[in-house]
C-alpha cells in the first residue's frame, strides 16, 4: 500500500525549514510522498496578514516543483470550516482507499493533542510521525510519545518562523536565504506581507 505523510499548515509563506523537514522524513522513513496540506484561513480568527489560500498554495506549488515527491494538496478547501484534521483524513481515506495516511506533526503540537476532535480515534487509526522542536521551558514530556502508532523522528530542527519571515519582509530586510528561490522571486515581486 502506498504510503503518505501529511503535512499540515498555513505556509504563510512556506520556508526553507519546511521543505528541510519534509526532505528529512520521506529520505528516513517508509512514506512514498509527502503532501504539503495547505490550511484555508479559519473564518473565526481575524485574518491579519494571512494571504489568500490560493496565493499560499502557489508558493507551495513553486517551492516544491523539483520536489517529485512532494505535492501540494488543496482538500481542505472545498471541505466544511473549521477544518478538522479528523474530518480531513476521513475525507482523503474515502476518496484514496488504496493510500495510508501519516500524520506529520511538530512535538509541540502533540501535547495538546488530547484536545483535538476525536484525538483517540486519530491515534488509533493513524501513523504519526513527531519531529521536535526547541521550547523555551522544559520539553512537554508526552505519554503518547509510548503509543505504537506514535514514533518521534531525530529530524534537525529548523528554528525559521513565517512570522519571523511576514516581520522582517515588513521592516524591509533581505529574507532571501529563508525562502526558495521561487518563493522569494514571487514575493519580491508582489506587495505581500508589505
């Protein structure tokens, strides 16, 4: 069965620390692809500097093309808001039977997990796969960590931020080596996050 790892985010811009990531799981994993699930913007949260979710896609799309397998993935999309990762991964599983779906997550995230809709079933019916990151305390020890669905990768951890990134680009600071080349020529040339 075909393997794939979903990344979920807003990419607002998508970073070089993203794409480092994603290379790093799909060469030290079992996944055949991974897809880049592009987040449409909540209708309950106030929009700030969120571009539209097309633009965001685009980027996705230009930092990814000599990428063969990663794909960028718009299902959210056209699916209810608030997205639901639960809803979603039920959604991808009707609609690619033959596919088995990872869920690709930061260890920040897993901590709060409990919270998440139908977080148990998620757990039992999904590989998930953790990368770390740095805190500023202690790192959230998480009993899921011994879950056999739940393995944590040794992934390098990437400390980029796209607020860091929407920030600098607003006080007018070179964030070129940030970005993929096609992600930077295509803000360089539009009034984003300006």
């Amino acid at each position: 069965m075909k393997k794939v790892g979903l990344f979920f985010g807003s990419f607002n811009p998508i970073h070089i620390g993203h794409l480092i990531l994603a290379n790093y799981i799909l060469e030290n994993s079992d996944m055949h692809e991974l897809w880049f699930v592009v987040s449409p913007h909540n209708p309950f949260k106030e929009k700030k500097s969120l571009l539209s979710d097309h633009n965001r896609l685009d980027m996705v799309q230009l930092a990814i093309q000599n990428y063969p397998k990663m794909r960028a993935s718009n299902v959210e999309f056209s699916l209810p808001t608030p997205s639901y990762t639960i809803d979603t991964l039920t959604y991808l599983k009707e609609k690619y039977p033959d596919i088995s779906f990872a869920l690709i997550m930061g260890e920040d995230n897993l901590s709060g997990l409990h919270k998440w809709k139908n977080s148990e079933k998620l757990i039992e019916s999904h590989q998930i796969i953790v990368y770390p990151r740095l805190f500023e305390d202690q790192k959230p020890a998480s009993e899921l960590l011994q879950h056999p669905n739940i393995s944590l990768v040794s992934a390098p951890v990437i400390e980029i931020s796209a607020t860091e990134i929407r920030n600098m680009i607003k006080a007018g600071k070179n964030v070129r080596p940030m970005l993929p080349p096609e992600v930077f020529e295509y803000l360089d040339g539009s009034a984003f996050y300006r």
